[in-house]
C-alpha cells in the first residue's frame, strides 16, 4: 500500500517548513545579519566553494549505495553540478564558485590555499557520514540540503 498523493504533498509541505523554520534559528539569523567587510566576503566565498565541493562528495556516496533507476536520478542532478554542459555553455559548480570568488577579489590559487574552517570540517564530515548510511537515510540526509538551499523554497 503506496502513500497517497495527499500524503506526499503534506510531507512535502511540512519539509519544506521545516527548511524554513531553519533559516529562522539564531545561528542562521546571526549568520544572515552579518555585516559583509571585503575580507569577511573573501573568506565565506572560499567556505562555500568546500561547501559546494562536499555536497559533490556526498552525492557521489548516496549514488554509490542507491538502486539503479535512483543512480541515474541522482546523477542527472550531479551531472550539471560537478561537470557541467559545456555544450550549453554551463560550467560545473566549482568552476562557478571560483568565478563568483573573483567578484570579491580572490584568485583561484587562493582557493586552493585557505583552509577550510573548523566548524565546517565538522559539518563536512558528518554530512560524508550520512552519507554513507543506506541509501534512503543518506537520500533524505543530502536531499534536505538542498532543500535547504534553494531559493524557491525559502521565504525571503
């Protein structure tokens, strides 16, 4: 006995408030009410770029332990993100969040020599984690991320 079309669409609402409700914590208030100096821009832009890099890691994780029919879901998502359709002139992700770092001064050498942060190493690694859990746990575990990010789905 399948879910109905009604359940599926409540737990899609109340995913999609829980993302929400997220957005409103304290450390995410703090984080979006930050007053962005040229170093502080710098530094953020570099962090997203290893942020963007872990969720490819990841991804590859969940796709590895998926069915086949998943994999294939899961790779047309990747596909554009970590290669690209250069034919449609679109660049993979990394290659974008080099470009965006440019806009705040950054060379990509400097990409390649900031470290990452602490409390993101922590947040990477348990994300790598989850995602190496079986493959509906480590689904829900990234797709919520995304989720998280998407500018459709979050207020404001």
């Amino acid at each position: 006995m399948g879910a109905s079309d009604s359940d599926i669409e409540a737990l899609w609402e109340e995913l999609v408030r829980l993302c929400n409700d997220q957005i409103s914590t304290p450390p995410f208030a703090r984080l979006l009410s930050q007053k962005f100096t040229w170093a502080r821009a710098q530094q953020y832009s570099i962090q997203m770029a290893y942020y963007v890099q872990n969720r490819r890691d990841c991804w590859g994780y969940v796709q590895g332990s998926a069915p086949l029919e998943i994999k294939k879901i899961i790779w047309q998502h990747e596909e554009d993100e970590l290669i690209g359709r250069k034919s449609e002139g679109k660049q993979d992700h990394m290659t974008l969040a080099v470009k965006e770092g440019e806009v705040f001064g950054l060379s990509a050498e400097a990409f390649e020599r900031t470290a990452r942060l602490e409390g993101g190493e922590v947040c990477f690694s348990a994300w790598i984690r989850l995602a190496q859990r079986p493959w509906l746990e480590a689904i829900a575990g990234s797709a919520i991320l995304e989720m998280r990010n998407s500018g459709e789905l979050i207020k404001g």
